[in-house]
C-alpha cells in the first residue's frame, strides 16, 4: 500500500455536493482533497441544463447567503433566467436558470483548482478504512492510501449504478461515466444500511432537427436576474426554451411498447421519484390526460444538443424515435444521447445526525443524491452543510445546524434524518410549515450572518449585507413615523394615486399596507427618500405581509422551545418507563438531538413527547444530585 | 420554571348531581376565570386572596346568560398543584353546567389540557419530587390511553365520516393550491380566487351545520357507553327493543348518512345510556362468530359497561367462555336469556367464569327479567362501580371547540381570498383547518398534502 498524504476532510465525489462541500471546508481553514472519478466532468449536470425554481431556486439563495458557490456560478453560466410565480405571493417567487452545462463545469473547475487549501484529483475511492468507530482514510482503486480526519460521501448516483435503456443494461454512472462498484459494499461492511434508487433522463436532440415554428417559445425574463447577492450582471445573452405536447398518436406508440418498458417488466427494482415520472408512467398513471406538455431546452450556447424535458424514459431506442416524432417539432427529430434510467446505491439518511454525520461513524458524512435526494440544489446545500460541519468537527468547534424556521436547507436536512424518504427527495415549498418566513428575497437577511459567524462570508459581501439590512430597518422606522393627516392636500394626493381618502390621521407605513400602494408611488408624494430596488422590496413585503409574517414567526418561536430542550446522546430509550413501544423503536433508531425533533418523528405521540419531557427534567435533578 | 400557555380541564369524575370541577392552570387562570365570573360580593378574582373561596355566578359573556351558580377558588403560582396560577370553578355536577362553563373557558383561549398534563406541569415545576417521577409518567400514559381508547370509542361513525369528508375538501384544495405553487412549469390549471372562496364558504356552512348539531346535543352526545355482546341468536336485538320499547328510549337518527348507523340512547334511572354500533349488531346478528372474539374484544376494551347475552336453552360453547375471560377487570352485567324456554345451561359454570358479576336471568323476548337489569345498572353507576367516562365528556367539549377553530380557521382564509392575497398566504388557514379536524379523526399529519398533489395532477419534467 502507498500512502499517499494525509487531509483533514476528504470529499468523494465532484457533482454538486462534493463542489460545495470541498469549497466550505478549505475556505473554513482545513486541509481538503477532492477526488472525483473524471477530472473533467466535475459538476455535471446530468440531467436537465436548469437551477432553481420553487424551493430549489430558494435553495440556492440560501447557498449563497452561507458563501456557498451554486448562485455564482449559476449566474456566470445562465444562458436563460425567468421567476416564476409572480403571479403568487413574494415567499413562492422562484428564479430558475437555464445554465450552459459545459460553461457551468468549466468555471467551478476554475474555482476548485484555484481554492486554498483544496487539493483536486483524479482518483476512485474503494474502501473507506474505520478504525475504533472513526473514520481513519480511504483507499482508491490504484492502491493509493490517503489518511484523513474526516470523509464526506458525495457519490450521487455513481454507487453500483447500473443503465437501463430498454432490453439493454450495463454498470455505468450517469452520462456514460463509470460507477463506482466497490465503495458501497465497503459501506454496507461497516454496518451503513443502503437502500436502491431509480431516477431517469430525456433523450438529448439535435437542434438542426427540430422545426421550431410548431412550437411556442418560451424567452427569458427582460429583466436580468441574479441567484447571488453578490452578482451584479445586468445584461446577458439568452437563449429561448421551447413548448410542445404530447398528442394520441405519442401515447398509442408507448402503450403499444409497454411490454418493452423496464420500469413494468421489472428489470428496474428501485424506487423512483414521484414528480419526475417517466413518461410511460405518466401515460399508465394518467390515463384520461390527452397531452402532456414538454420543453425543449439548449444545453448551451456551443452545442446543438437540446434536453427534451417531460419526456423521461427508459424504452428502448428505437420506441424513443418513434414516439418523439409524433410530437409537434419533433417529426425528423434526430437523437444524440437517449434517455435511460439509472439505479443506484444510497444511503438511509435517519442513520445520520442533523450535520450529516453518521451517528455510528465518528469523522464519515454524507451529502447529496447519496442520501436519496435529488436534484443539483438539493445536493449543494447538503453538501455545503457536510462540509462546514466537517470543518467544524476537524477543528473542534460546535456543529451547525439550521431549523425548520431558518431555512428550507434546515427543512430538507430535518425531513432526511428524522422522517427519511422512500423515493429521491425533492424539496417543495409545501414541504415548509414557515414558507412565509423562508422567501428567496431574505435568504440573504435570513443566513448573512450566520455565514459570517462561521467565517463563510467574505468582508465585503458581509459590508454590503449591513448595508442593506440597516436600509430595511431605518426605512421602516422612518414610514412608522411619518404620520399624514387628513388634510386637504393629502386627500388630494390619495386620490391622486387612486387610494382612498384618509378619515383620521395615519402613518405612512400604515398607507403602504394599502394593496394599491406601493413605496414608489408615496415617494413620489410624501418626499420619502429614494432607496435601493432591494431595500424597496424587503420593507413592501415588511408592510403588506406583516400579519401572516408575525403568525408565522410565532410559531417558529413556539417550536423552538422544544427544539432547545436537548436530548442527552446517552439516553437509553428501551427502558424509558412509559413511551409507546413504537416510539422507543423509532426514538432509539433515530436519536433525536432534541424534543422538537422527537416530536417530529412519525409514531412519537404527543404523550410521548410529554414523557420524554418527564424524563429529561428527571434526568436533569438526578444530574443536579450528584 | 416551565412556563407555558394555559390549560383546563374537567377536574372532577362526571355523574350526575354533586359538584363538579373546572381546573384552570398557567398565566392566564384567574384572568380568564375573573372574566366569566360575577362575585356575588362584587370583588373582582384578581384581588381575591388565594384558598379563599368566593360565591357568586358564570356568566356567559356573550349574550350575559347566567350559567351556573358557583364558587371560585383561586390558588397563586407557586402555592398550588402545578405551581402555576390555578383557578377552580366549582360547579353543580351534572354535564350541562360542566360542559358549558368548560365551553366558555376554552373560547376565552384556553387550551383543553392533554391527558395528565396539570400532573406533569406539577412534576416540571419541581412540585413533584424525583421518586414521583414514575408516577407521574404513569398518569400520562394511564389517562393517554384511556383518552385515546375514548376518543376513538364515542366517535360516531356518521360523525367522524363527516369530519374526514370535510378534511378531505379542505385537502384536494389545499392540493390543487400547492401543486399550482410547487409546479408552476406543469400543466396545472390554476385555481381561481372565487373558487377558492366559494369552497372556502361552502366548507364554512357545513362546519357550521355540525356545530349547530353539536350543540344540540344530537350527534355528539355522551352517554354510558354500554356494549351488548353475544351468539347470534341469543338475543341481543330483542334486549335492545326491550330496553327501547319499554323506556320510550330517545332514537338519534343522524342525517345523512349513507350507511344506516343508528345510536340508540335509553334514559335508564336518569341515566343516559348509549348502546353502541347497534346497526352493527343488527346487520352482522353476530359478533362472536361472524366477526369473533377480536372483535368482541375490541367492543369491551371501548365500552363503559358490557351486558354479555347468554342462551339459557343452550351449553356454554368456548367462544361464551373465551368472552367471559375478557370480562375480567372489566364492568358488565352477565344475562341469561331465553329463560322462556327449557333450560340446558349450567349456571355454576356461569358463575364460576364470571367471578362476582350481577348474573340476572331475563327473557327479552317476553320482557321478564328486564326491569331487575335496569335496577342494576342504576346500582352500578350510584354505587360508583361504573362512571360515565370523562373521555365522551370531555371529548364533546373538545370537538365543538376543534370545530369551531377550523371554522374560523376557514373564514380567515376566506377573508384573505378577499383582501386579495396570493394563494401562499391562503394555504396558510386552509391548511390549519385541515390539520385542526384531523385532531378530532386523530388522524396524524404526515405528507398527506404531498401525497395529494401526485394523486391529483400529472407532474413531472
């Protein structure tokens, strides 16, 4: 064996969980080695060329705000921006980004190879070495051994993948990569319990095939967007997606060659993901739909490749023909990659502590599509969580956790490791009890700060967040003092703004509540001073949204005194006198950091949970005794 | 110091005359008591001295009705059982004046206590000491079980049906909601606002129409939950048209149900007792055999009282004897029917499985023997062997108050359709109702709303 060096944190896997997560722990200071499969297909994008949207597209501000990488890079590569949801409240407003996939790969290569402290290499990890319950190092495939204080899976779908296209399946990660064969009986050797996913791609097609005068464009927004607080691009080259649909013909051809589908002659065992169904399921399932929509997105500014999303599948080839040239566009289409479905190796996540640490091996993490998860935003944030906690670890400081009421990142990690999941995870804003409170507009206002009490977030950006936050705070206070009276004058200037009259004094904050007013429009009348596009925002939503922002505060106030009430590591909850025997099972696999997490686990009755609340102050007098 | 919001609670065990106690605890107990009550000296609760009794009345604020004539005592944190500020309102015991003024204290925003919680308060304020601690966990589990055994026992079918009927619309509009806001790419046809609002309304009217049921007492009513089990053909219908035919019993039959569930109630000494799924007994004619001894089982667990029917003209067979076994620790009444006819069962045996229990020889069919059973269970419940149980008591408080919460729960949302809120911000009370109703189904929250949305729509990139 040679050993080749030692690291402090040691992230297998370069998708977009080991990205995040390699960058966290060398910008918090420890020694860090990435090593991926492929040097050069290092942030792939293997699925469709989007980030963001609902939820993801929250995700990925929240990213930013903790100094992760996804919202930069997103924008240097975005070749199509669009907030969808304008039409819905400002909480479920979410930007969603076309990105160039090979532009996107090559920036955060950039970024990687040039981050202090991180090593990247090309290397495959076979077997994870465990001495005394903690992680000691890996081993790789060509006999190299690294030493290492601390290992963060990151594998996504690359452990025992296996390609089903049709009658045909072979071992292989996504995109024709190889998989990873080795590391997950290396897991299973060490008593991590793995489960089986599916998930599946659309054929990928030639853009000189396609006649996109039988589809309705879909353009980007006018206005530029941005994912990070510290982008400023105000102009950028985009590209048009493209409409179309399904009709009888597309559906008679994938009914006739249902036989010939894996997904019901059973070669694919694992389980899929609900809202990502392929579209023979969603032919099977949806009987009496008569189209299904599907978007024809580029892949990027130098490729004639284009995603055909709502089109996944797994039928063989030549049934992909077929039933794409029965869509409208798509008669002559030419296929350059087909569809497939993938099935992989993942990890149980209820095994892991909310740092995504294994609660039985001290030192080894886990992130991403891994942890059955899906999508690229769902895996950076993850990743971005294991790698601050392994820097944490490492250097001997608290954990960082984020709850249910700071972040959807704290809502996905939560659900994972308390409830688990039986299919890939998507985040949702349903999936959110305080979804007024999590917008995508006060990721920044949320999670600045804690990014910069870790040491994620840079002088400047911290100046600029200060900056922003204080232009919140005295703009409100100055509406709050600004009192109108009914004068004449101010009767005028109401009508004039189409509001009505005033019947006693008011203030102006009170006037901005008025949902025909906005901040611009009482600038224009009340001389208020003229502040940022930004600060306009946040303090609009402030005012308009006050009574259900308040409600939901509260409830996260309420919450958080059961979440304080820390559960000790050492309770033995078999012999806890009086929990149902369910909820002992359940507390005693999931250990729980604290009551609120108890309570969140299904089978733990509100009895129970006054049990352990029994138990804990019992625990604390015995404590007090000795 | 555990200091938390408010709790009540009905102190005392429910019968009929005596006193009654209404137990409040936390922050808010002598404010909220001091507010529904008139002194008779006019002194205001909050000047009165603690463990000093004051007479005077409840009044209920909203229309200044008199309820009850009463005496309240007050008790000031940490000198009282849990080491909060507690109130007690004594009251006369019977349900009407218990249930109203429970009523009253809860709309005052109140929360009805979980099942030994004034225990485990007294236990987390250091009132209890560390060897009480099993003790008090006891309580909890104890009356957590006994509540959940209830709350499962007096909900009517017909009723319960209703609930999850509602819960059910409140879900797919919740859904179609959600999956318009999850999924705004797909091909989801959005749900205009005054559709919203008229389910919204809609949901709001039969909530209502429940309530207004509730409060008359018509569907959520307690009673003795008494329990007839036996062979087919021994005689059980008989018994009931019996005990109904003689006592001019009060037949509830509730609207609108699809499947015919009928609660009975017979007025036994001033008794109300409630004989349990008798559409049931009636359809299937047998629960031993055709549904067997599980069955049985999980009717005795839920019933206050059981009269076990045996046939006279007949041997013990093993499921009469396996029946017999369940009843042990339990209270019930054995009765040999079919006393009209020769006599072939072996009396000793009877009493030799059934230890003490009152064994009384009838026979439904001729009506002889029914009286003596009557006198029984007068006996029984004065004699305080059989109480009605606090958990339909308790719980006919607590549905009203869920279902009044989910209805205003419902107008919010209504009203926020109406100030022209987005859908996120109406999900939010739309989504409290649902969860509200599922307190009274006991349905758990989970990922129902997800569940729905892949149920509903076609979504999937």
């Amino acid at each position: 064996m040679f050993s080749a060096g030692s690291y402090d944190v040691i992230v297998v896997g370069a998708g977009h969980a080991g990205c995040e997560a390699a960058l966290a722990a060398a910008r918090l200071g420890v020694r860090t080695l990435l090593v991926t499969l492929d040097m050069d297909n290092i942030a792939m994008m293997p699925c469709n060329p989007a980030v963001g949207g609902p939820a993801k597209g929250h995700l990925v501000r929240e990213i930013d705000a903790l100094g992760g990488e996804m919202g930069i890079n997103t924008d240097r590569t975005a070749i199509q921006m669009r907030m969808l949801n304008t039409g819905k409240g400002p909480a479920v407003h979410a930007l969603r980004a076309q990105a160039d996939k090979k532009m996107y790969q090559r920036i955060m290569k950039e970024t990687l190879e040039n981050q202090d402290n991180l090593d990247v290499k090309q290397l495959l990890v076979e077997e994870l070495l465990v001495e005394n319950g903690a992680v000691a190092g890996v081993i790789m495939e060509t006999g190299e051994v690294f030493a290492c204080r601390c290992v963060i899976i990151a594998t996504g779908t690359y452990l025992s993948g296996r390609i089903i296209i049709g009658d045909v399946a072979f071992t292989g990660g996504p995109n024709g990569q190889r998989a990873a064969v080795k590391l997950s009986s290396s897991l299973a050797a060490h008593g991590v319990s793995i489960m089986r996913f599916k998930t599946g791609t659309p054929a990928r097609v030639d853009r000189r095939s396609l006649d996109f005068s039988k589809m309705i464009i879909q353009p980007g927004d006018d206005e530029a967007h941005n994912f990070s607080f510290m982008s400023d691009i105000a102009t950028r080259e985009q590209l048009a997606c493209w409409l179309t649909y399904t009709n009888a013909r597309t559906h008679q051809v994938i009914r006739d060659n249902l036989h010939r589908a894996p997904l019901y002659t059973g070669k694919i065992e694992g389980t899929g993901p609900r809202y990502c169904p392929s579209i023979e399921v969603k032919i099977v399932r949806f009987e009496e739909k008569e189209s299904h929509q599907l978007f024809v997105e580029p892949e990027g500014l130098h490729t004639n490749e284009m995603y055909v999303q709502g089109m996944s599948t797994s039928l063989p080839v030549e049934v992909q023909y077929a039933f794409l040239r029965t869509i409208p566009g798509l008669e002559n289409v030419e296929i350059m990659r087909p569809g497939y479905a993938i099935e992989y190796d993942c990890v149980d996540p209820t095994q892991l502590k909310p740092t995504l640490e294994f609660k039985s091996i001290g030192g080894l993490f886990s992130a991403g599509q891994t942890n059955g998860t899906s999508g690229y935003e769902e895996a950076a944030a993850q990743g971005l969580l294991a790698g601050i906690n392994a820097a944490q670890l490492v250097k001997g400081l608290p954990p960082f956790i984020l709850g249910r009421g700071d972040a959807y990142i704290g809502v996905l990690i939560d659900d994972l490791v308390t409830k688990g999941t039986d299919e890939p995870y998507r985040i949702m804003t349903s999936r959110a009890e305080y979804r007024l409170i999590l917008r995508q507009d006060n990721a920044d206002l949320r999670l600045t700060g804690k990014g910069r009490e870790l040491g994620l977030v840079s002088d400047e950006r911290y100046r600029r967040f200060t900056a922003k936050r204080d232009a919140i705070a005295e703009t409100l206070a100055l509406l709050a003092a600004s009192t109108v009276t009914p004068t004449a004058e101010t009767q005028d200037k109401l009508r004039s703004l189409g509001s009505a009259e005033l019947r006693s004094g008011s203030t102006l904050y009170d006037l901005l509540r008025r949902t025909e007013l906005d901040y611009t429009m009482l600038q224009s009348h009340f001389a208020l001073p003229d502040i940022p596009a930004a600060v306009r925002e946040q303090v609009e939503i402030a005012v308009k949204y006050e009574g259900y922002i308040k409600k939901q505060a509260e409830q996260v106030e309420r919450a958080a005194k059961l979440e304080a009430k820390l559960l000790p590591a050492d309770v033995d909850y078999e012999n806890i006198h009086g929990l149902a025997r369910e909820a002992r099972q359940k507390l005693a696999k999931i250990r729980p950091l604290s009551v609120g997490q108890a309570a969140r686990i299904s089978g733990v009755s509100p009895a129970d949970v006054s049990i352990l609340l029994v138990y804990l102050e019992q625990y604390k007098r015995r404590g007090q005794g000795q | 110091m555990f200091q938390e919001d408010t709790i009540a609670a009905i102190a005392t065990a429910v019968g009929e005359g005596g006193i009654g106690i209404i137990r409040i605890s936390g922050p808010a107990a002598v404010p909220v008591a001091g507010s529904l009550f008139r002194a008779a000296s006019a002194a205001p609760a909050s000047t009165q001295p603690s463990y000093r009794a004051a007479y005077g009345t409840i009044v209920d604020p909203e229309n200044g009705q008199t309820v009850d004539e009463v005496l309240l005592l007050v008790m000031r944190a940490p000198r009282s059982y849990t080491r909060e500020d507690v109130a007690e309102i004594h009251c006369h015991g019977g349900p009407l004046p218990l249930r109203r003024i429970l009523g009253l204290v809860l709309a005052a925003g109140v929360r009805l206590a979980e099942p030994g919680e004034f225990t485990k308060r007294a236990f987390l304020n250091g009132r209890l000491d560390l060897s009480q601690a099993e003790a008090v966990i006891d309580v909890i589990r104890a009356k957590t079980d006994a509540s959940l055994r209830m709350a499962v026992g007096h909900l009517s079918g017909a009723f319960s049906a209703k609930v999850r009927a509602y819960r059910h619309e409140i879900l797919r509009l919740v859904a179609h909601l959600e999956a318009a806001i999850d999924f705004p790419e797909d091909d989801i046809e959005e749900l205009a606002s005054r559709d919203v609002a008229s389910a919204a309304d809609k949901l709001c009217a039969d909530l209502d129409r429940l309530l207004d049921t509730a409060q008359t007492g018509r569907i959520l009513r307690e009673g003795l939950e008494t329990v007839i089990i036996g062979k087919p053909n021994v005689g059980k219908s008989s018994l009931l048209n019996a005990l109904l035919g003689e006592k001019r019993a009060i037949v509830t039959e509730i609207p609108g149900t699809t499947r015919d569930i009928i609660e009975e109630f017979v007025n036994i000494g001033g008794i109300p007792i409630k004989v349990v799924d008798t559409a049931g007994i009636r359809e299937t004619a047998d629960v031993v055999e055709r549904i067997g001894v599980a069955r049985a089982r999980e009717a005795i667990i839920q019933a206050d009282l059981i009269l076990l029917l045996l046939d006279a003209s007949a041997p013990l067979s093993v499921e009469d004897k396996e029946v017999m076994e369940l009843l042990s620790g339990r209270q019930a009444i054995v009765l040999v029917n079919k006393t009209d006819l020769p006599a072939v069962i072996d009396m000793d045996d009877v009493h030799r499985h059934v230890g003490g229990k009152p064994v009384i020889r009838i026979s439904a069919l001729e009506g002889t023997g029914v009286e003596e059973l009557e006198k029984a269970i007068v006996e029984m419940v004065y004699s305080g062997q059989v109480s009605r149980s606090e958990g339909a008591f308790v719980n006919n408080v607590r549905h009203s108050r869920i279902l009044r919460q989910a209805r205003d729960h419902l107008a919010e949302s209504r009203a926020t359709v109406a100030a022209g809120m987005p859908p996120d911000c109406v999900v939010v009370d739309l989504k409290a109702a649902w969860e509200k109703l599922g307190e009274i189904t006991g349905d758990t929250v989970g990922e129902d709303i997800i569940d729905q949305i892949f149920t509903q729509f076609c979504i999937g990139k």
